[in-house]
C-alpha cells in the first residue's frame, strides 16, 4: 500500500476586503476525517492548513516540503477549499492570456500589503515539481474563478468568490517555478473544462469545483455549511465500500452536485484519458468490510461505522436501530438483541445494547431504522405574513418540517410577499411552486412545505450500513432519443411533438433474490412510484426486468418558458419485499389550490424497509411492529429531458 501524503488547506476568516465564508474549515475537517478512517495510521502522513495559518508562504513551503519528492510509491493530495479569484496578468503572460487576467486561488494574507494571491500558473510549477518526484498526485480545488457576486438573493448560498484583485501584479513577484502555458488553442474547448486546466501532466490528476464559466457555490448540507463539491465527493467515498475509479467518482460528484445546485459541473482532467480508469487517489482507500459488526471495546458497545460512513447523529429520541444476530447467522430469524446508537464518532457509533451480549464474541448488526431529521424552515418577509404562516405551522407535521429563526441555516425559505408566499430553497433561483396566493393561502403553503420536505428526505435516502455492493441491482439505461453523459446522466430530447423514450434494465447480479422499486422524483417535486404495477417487483438471482418510460416536460411549463427538466430516478434494493405506494405524491407545478389530498397506503409493513418507507413520508404510526429486518441500497439515475422553445 502506498503512502498518501496529504495537504488540506480550507480558509473561512478572510480578513477584509475579501467576504469571510463559513463551510470551508467544515469541508477539510469532514476530508481529515475520511482519510484518517479510511487509511491506516502507519500508511497516512496528513497537514492540515486552516485559517489564519494558510498564508502564501504556509502554503507554498507545505506544497514543497510535504507533497514534494516522496518517491514513486507515494501518492501526494492537495485539497483547497476556499475563495478563487483572477488578477491582471502582466503583460509577459498576455499571449498566452486573451483576456489578460490570471485565475487564482485566495489565502488569508493575498490581498495584504506586499500579498499576492497564488496564480495557476505557480500551481502549475509546484504541481508539476510534485508530481514529478511521487507515483501519483490529486488535486482538489474547491473554490470560483470569476463572476462579481458573493451571495445570492435569498442568503441561503454563498460563491467562492473573491474581488478580482485590481493591481497590476510583476513578472517578478511569481515564484521561480511559475509555469508558462500553451496557447489557449492547446486547453481544450472551453464548455468542457475548468478554469485552472492550465497544465495537467504525467500522475497528475485535477478535480475542479466546476467550469470555466460557472462558480462554486456551499450551503448547507446535514446541518453544516459545506461546499457542494466537497460534500458531494465526501459522500461518495462514504457511501461506496469498494475501490472507485475516477470515472466513477465524477459520476457521483457530478449527480451529488447537480442534485443541490444549479450552473456548477464538476471537472475531471488529466494528462492522459487512461487515468480516468485508475483507482481513486492511487488506491490508498482500501475497500471497506461490507459486513457491519458490534463489538465490545473499553468504551462500550459499538459498530464499525461512524460519520464518515453516513451513520447519522441521533435526533432527540430518534435514532439508528439495529438487530443484532451471530456474526455468520442470516436475518431471518428472531435478533439475539437489539441496538440504538447513542452517539457518532467519526470512524464508529457507540450503542446501547438490549439484553446484554457476551463480550467475548463479535456479532454482525443490521440497521433496522435511521433517524429522519425535519426540514429547518425559515419564514422571512413582510411581518403580517410571516406571523400568519408561523401559526398555521402550529399544526404541520413537526416529523417533515420545523421553523426556525436562521435562513442562512435553513433548508426551505419562505418569503412573505403583499401577494403571498414564496418556497424557495438553496440553489433554486425560481420558487419551487408558484406563488401561493388567495384563501387559507398560509395552510396551503404548510400542505406544499410539508410535500417538498418528503421529496427531499427521499431523494437523500441511503443505507450507510448495506451489504448489497454497488452493482448488485446492475442498472442499464438505453435510448435512441439521447445520450449518456459522462457523469452519469442521460440526456434526451423531444421530436417535435413527440417525447422522448428511454429503458432502464435492472439485473440482480447476485446470487439470492432481490426486490426492487423505481421512483421518479420530478422537478416538480411529485413522487411516482407506478414503474411496477405493485410498486417493487422481485428478482431472481441473475434475471433482468426492463422497464421502458418516457420523459415528459409539461405543456404547462413549457408554455411557460420551460424547455428542460430533471427526474430523479431512485432504485430501492432490498432482500425482502417491501411497498413504496405510501410515499407517492402529485406534482406542485399547478395551482397548490386545486392539489388533491395525498392519501397514504396503509397495512401493516412486510419489512423494516417497508416501516422506514412509511416513517419518510410520515412518523405517524411508527409503533407498529417492525416487520422482518432487510438489507436494502440506493442508488440513483437523473434523466435530463429537452423539449426546444417554439419557434
């Protein structure tokens, strides 16, 4: 196993005239985090810069010292979350620089007297010294380039983006090794790659928050304020027990990212298109056990996954559940015991454990439940309003949706206009429903708040503890209306009138029959789950089901100015049967008015799927008895569907 030594450098307290951010500081602890569970001690060599010790010098001496000349069987990482800039080039760059201006990532002392920001082209020559002298070298550059904002409307999502630095910067201020690039001509077309493309060599790959014409945005995300782009790729490493390619990785980030903000497309390049196949950061990552075991260490019970694997914190009373069987026993039978983790370590969960086990032995647990955490809330605007919508949110479901004073820290954002109210959420620029206006309009807005919130608990449903392996429910989507992108998302179009077509084929590659369910989560927040007439249908080990659907963009929106919509498509895997009828809901694109009432399947759950299904929708009725305890994955499709404006 190779050595990876690791740089995090992530930066919140710029001092003025650079605006402070908040999530920066979160994405490199959350990365420390990751790699020190993941990787062994012996095989780790981890530097952490935050704040007001990433100066330039800091920075540069730690690229050098730390990252530089380990040997052919090391892998060097360089993680940057922070502000991005430009800076006027001086006039020896202006032939290879059209636009005279160089992109620039922002430390915390850039912009003092005698400061500079550190220009790609010096990225480019420290880049190129390391991964001249180690076996492989990532680079993560979480942070914008150019644009002239630094929040939106709303508060809720903040670019990291820096003022251009107005003055005229000297040839001679740039490090020695500063690297000279090719000619424009030589970067590749611009759509297609990110701002700091400037040189990408031999063992040297780049993962770039977006485009060259797009910014990287963070919000929040479980709570915390994160950059989308780190928390994406954090979750992809957390939620994938084996080795992932980067290919694969920019799949997940790409879908991570798209699924929380608009306008940023996550660039992966590198010098040569055969390292999209290799192993993730040299596979330093070794894959995880995919069996989870509790085990008596000198402070309790515990499992053997934490933070970084996706266990998430309780919430009050609510939390992980577990069963607990022999460590070679299936799950069919009565549990020896029952767990309830109490606290969340990073690498680990502590539990109490009901009746007490043998010490002695380790035992294999299975997530029963996970705690559903409500969706924050803010009511912001026009003071007769917001106190309106604050009492008829007296009687929402307090399980889906809870107000709070903070929509910085929000997940939803309610605007209280002279004409009603307006939903909007991070990332969204347009309210999520038209504006809702006229009688009970505030019990309206609650009914559509508390519809949003389930579409968003679903589309961000996952097993951090499942068995089943990526591949185990082999997911192929064909069309001749359109085409896979390379991350992961199928792109399709209308023919004049006609919508576009498409299948997805699911096979079970796994040797034990499987059951599965495909959800179509519209951008319109409806959730329909009629793929299969009884809402999942079973799989024999080693068959395939296809299932053929069309993409549909509304007249209604259409003729409204919409030419492009995204589905969510989310497969449920399972070992048992399971029905996911309870969580189906109409669309929030018409009149919220004139919406008929959700009407919630009900019966008794097969399985802890089943129970888990009904309790994203609503907590009503959690008392009952838990059903048979399944393993179950996710794993999600987004389908990108345009239909062309009239002429």
């Amino acid at each position: 196993m190779p050595t990876l030594h690791a740089l995090l450098v992530g930066i919140d307290g710029y001092p003025e005239p650079v605006p402070p951010l908040v999530g920066c500081v979160n994405d490199v602890r959350a990365m420390a985090e990751t790699l020190t569970a993941r990787v062994p001690p012996g095989d780790l060599d981890l530097r952490v810069l935050t704040n007001e010790q990433a100066t330039r010098a800091a920075v540069v001496d730690a690229i050098r010292s730390h990252l530089a000349g380990r040997g052919a069987d090391s892998v060097a990482l360089f993680y940057f979350s922070g502000h991005g800039s430009q800076q006027q080039a001086p006039p020896e760059l202006w032939s290879v620089e059209p636009d005279r201006r160089n992109e620039t990532i922002v430390l915390v002392d850039s912009r003092s007297p005698g400061g500079w920001d550190l220009a790609d082209k010096e990225l480019s020559g420290l880049f190129a010294g390391v991964a001249e002298s180690v076996g492989h070298l990532l680079v993560v550059l979480d942070c914008c380039h150019s644009g002239d904002g630094t929040r939106d409307a709303n508060g809720s999502v903040r670019l990291r983006l820096a003022p251009e630095d107005p003055r005229a910067r000297p040839w001679d201020t740039f490090l020695p090794d500063a690297s000279m690039p090719g000619p424009p001509d030589q970067r590749g077309p611009a759509p297609t790659r990110s701002a700091w493309s400037t040189r990408v060599g031999a063992n040297h790959v780049l993962l770039a928050a977006c485009r060259s014409g797009e910014t990287a945005k963070e919000l929040t995300v479980g709570g915390r304020c994160r950059g989308a782009l780190s928390a994406a790729l954090e979750r992809a490493l957390r939620d994938h027990s084996h080795e992932l390619t980067y290919r694969e990785i920019h799949r997940f980030v790409t879908a991570g990212v798209l699924g929380r903000v608009e306008a940023q497309h996550p660039q992966l390049e590198t010098g040569d298109a055969t390292d999209l196949d290799l192993a993730f950061l040299g596979g330093v990552l070794p894959a995880r056990p995919m069996q989870l075991t509790l085990s008596r260490l000198p402070d309790g019970w515990s499992i053997d996954a934490g933070a970084v694997h996706g266990v998430p914190e309780p919430i009050g009373e609510d939390t992980t559940e577990l069963a607990v069987y022999a460590l070679g026993d299936e799950t069919d039978g009565a549990p020896l015991a029952e767990a309830a983790v109490t606290s969340v370590l990073p690498d680990r969960s502590l539990v109490d454990v009901v009746p007490d086990l043998d010490p002695g032995f380790v035992y294999r647990a299975v997530v029963r439940t996970i705690p559903l955490k409500p969706l924050d809330v803010a009511i912001v605007g026009e003071s007769a309003g917001t106190e309106a919508l604050e009492a008829a949110a007296a009687s929402a479901d307090t399980t889906l949706i809870q107000v709070t004073g903070d929509p910085t820290m929000a997940d939803l954002v309610v605007r209280a206009l002279p004409a009603g109210f307006a939903i909007t959420r991070p990332g969204v620029t347009r309210p999520l429903v038209p504006v809702v206006a006229g009688q009970h309009c505030e019990q309206r807005t609650i009914t559509a708040l508390e519809r949003v919130a389930r579409w968003l608990r679903l589309s961000s449903l996952g097993n951090p503890a499942t068995r089943l392996s990526p591949g185990s429910m082999r997911v192929v989507v064909t069309s001749e209306s359109g085409r896979l992108t390379e991350d992961g998302r199928l792109e399709i179009a209308y023919a004049g009138e006609r919508a576009p077509t498409f299948t997805v084929t699911l096979t079970n590659t796994t040797p034990q029959p499987l059951w599965c369910a495909l959800l179509d989560l519209t951008e319109t927040y409806g959730i329909f789950t009629d793929a299969f007439p009884a809402g999942s249908t079973s799989l024999e080990a080693g068959t395939s089901r296809a299932v053929g659907l069309t993409g549909q963009l509304s007249d209604q929106l259409w003729e409204a100015g919409t030419v492009q919509v995204t589905d969510h498509l989310k497969i449920i895997t399972s070992t048992l049967e399971f029905d996911p009828r309870s969580l189906e809901q109409p669309e929030l694109d018409v009149d919220v008015a004139q919406a008929p009432p959700v009407v919630r399947r009900g019966g008794q759950p097969h399985s802890t799927l089943d129970r888990l299904l009904v309790r994203v929708a609503t907590r009503s009725g959690t008392a009952a008895p838990p059903g048979a305890v399944a393993d179950w994955r996710t794993d999600d499709l987004y389908v990108v569907t345009r239909r062309p404006a009239p002429d």
